[in-house]
C-alpha cells in the first residue's frame, strides 16, 4: 500500500487488539516512518475499544500507511463491518483494508465478503448530487437495496453511506509470513527475503514490542529497503 520495494515484498506490523490507543498511535506512525505497507489490527472478543473506531482515529495522525483490520466473519454481520470499513475509508482518503481471521469457516467468509461487496457496490459513483437548490443530498434512483439469500446470510436492506473512494476496502488474502524475534534478526531476514527473491508479505512481530519496532525501522532507513 505505501512502499515500492523489489519482488513486489510488503511489510506489516501488527496491532495487539488490547493495545491502548497511544500505544496503536505510536506503532502506526513508527511503521509509517519505516515505509511499511500496513498495520494490521488484530480482532479480540470483546475487547475495548472497537477496532474499527481505533483506525477510524488513526487517520489523523498517519498519512500514507495502510490500515488494516483482523475480521471475525464468524461473529460478525456482513452489513455492519461493510460500513465500518467504509467509514475508516472515507476518513484516510482510501487506505482501509481488513483480513479475515484465519479461524474462521472459509464458506461463511466468502459469503460474508461477497455481501459486503454488494453493500459498497449498492451507490453509484455519482448518487450523491448534494443539490441545495432542490434539497436533496442524494439521488434515490442511484442507490439500489441490496437483496442476498445464502447459505449463510439473508440480507435485505440498504447501505447507508456513499461507495468507499476504493469501491471495495482492500481484502488482504495471501499469507503472511510472520518474523519475530531479536530486532537485529529480523532486519536480516528482510534483507535474505528480498535478496533471495521472495514475495509476499512478511508480518514483523519483534522483540521488545515499540523499542524493537524502532530498531527495525531505524534499520531499514540505514539500508533504504
């Protein structure tokens, strides 16, 4: 999402779920200085506070970095992560994205995600006319209910909130290769992966939790990966 590096390699930090909110401010703009990709923001039942209203605040306080939310499509409604998404999306310019947990029932997922697709896909580009003289703010006619029955989920109604500026949150799909450890190995596996060719994304996950993410980013300054 923010950083151009060779064989197309993305790196990530994670979030604790049950990490206070200047610790989720510190950890976002720490990976944003190292030119990582995204911060993903792991789900925690019943955790306080909602995630989703988490990364909605740290838009003001990054510029560039992805924010990434850990959804469990087990618990979840289609329909309500559909509009949180879109909210974090709206507010960081387009840099919202979100993972399904890896526990969750695959059938139930592809599902939930499809669903989710229609509600931002259910506004037109151009619905909202925001027309003073006439008093309306949208075009009714450009907004279509979305109507879904599956295996999983029934779904009648309509979204609430004008189409994300990326249509469709980024869905993080591919797997991710956790590092963790000593901040000094980690920064040489990164080195290894990109000099060995590897893709994907590598999920940092050091020593020393902040410090140790300092380290890292310092490091990865030093040697411009």
């Amino acid at each position: 999402m923010d950083a151009e590096r060779p064989n197309g390699i993305r790196l990530a930090t994670r979030i604790p779920g049950t990490a206070g909110f200047d610790a989720c401010v510190r950890i976002a703009r720490s990976a944003e200085r190292g030119r990582f990709d995204f911060v993903l923001l792991d789900f925690v039942l019943d955790s306080a506070p909602d995630p989703f209203s988490v990364l909605a605040a740290l838009p003001a306080v990054t510029d560039r970095i992805g924010l990434v939310a850990v959804v469990d499509t087990d618990t979840a409604e289609p329909f309500d992560v559909a509009r949180k998404l879109a909210t974090v999306d709206h507010l960081s310019g387009g840099r919202a994205g979100w993972r399904i947990a890896d526990s969750c029932d695959r059938d139930r997922a592809e599902e939930f995600a499809a669903v989710a697709r229609e509600f931002w896909d259910s506004w037109a580009e151009d619905a909202v006319t925001a027309d003073r003289q006439a008093g309306r703010y949208v075009d009714p006619d450009r907004i279509r209910p979305v109507e879904h029955r599956g295996a999983h989920f029934t779904v009648r109604g309509v979204a609430t909130m004008p189409r994300p500026p990326q249509r469709h949150p980024v869905l993080i799909t591919a797997g991710l290769l956790e590092l963790s450890g000593p901040p000094g190995e980690i920064a040489a596996e990164i080195a290894r992966h990109i000099r060995d060719g590897g893709g994907g994304v590598l999920l940092l996950d050091p020593d020393d939790g902040q410090d140790g993410l300092d380290t890292i980013v310092e490091h990865l300054g030093q040697t411009a990966l």
